[in-house]
C-alpha cells in the first residue's frame, strides 16, 4: 500500500480538487479516487499526466507516488 498524502497535498496545494484533476487528465473520479484509496493502481501514463499537470518533476515522482 503506497501513502498518497503528500500527492494529496500537492493537487490541494496547485489548486485542483479530485473532480478538477480527474476531469484534467481524463479519468472519473470515482477511478482516481479508488487509486488514491489503494483500490487500484496507477498506470504510467496517468502519473506523467498527473505530474504534468501539477508540476511535479519527474525525479520527484517516487516520493509522491511510491512512499510506502
């Protein structure tokens, strides 16, 4: 199970809801917020997305995406 609190933060921080981002980078919400529950896993493309949009560098990407 990975912590998504700090990405939680970050899409707060830039301004976005769960509604905001899902709709963004084409995904329900219900399916982001399952992610982000742990129910499913993200895929590729959908970190880049969401990284693209919120500004987070790709070297960046494990402290919010994989912190267990």
């Amino acid at each position: 199970m990975y912590n998504y609190s700090k990405l939680l933060g970050r899409i707060k921080e830039k301004g976005f809801t769960l509604e905001a981002l899902a709709k963004k980078i084409g995904l329900n919400v219900s399916t982001l917020s399952k992610k982000l529950n742990n129910k499913s896993e993200f895929h590729q493309d959908e970190i880049k997305k969401i990284c693209r949009v919120i500004d987070i560098e790709m070297c960046d990407i494990g402290t919010y995406f994989f912190c267990q």
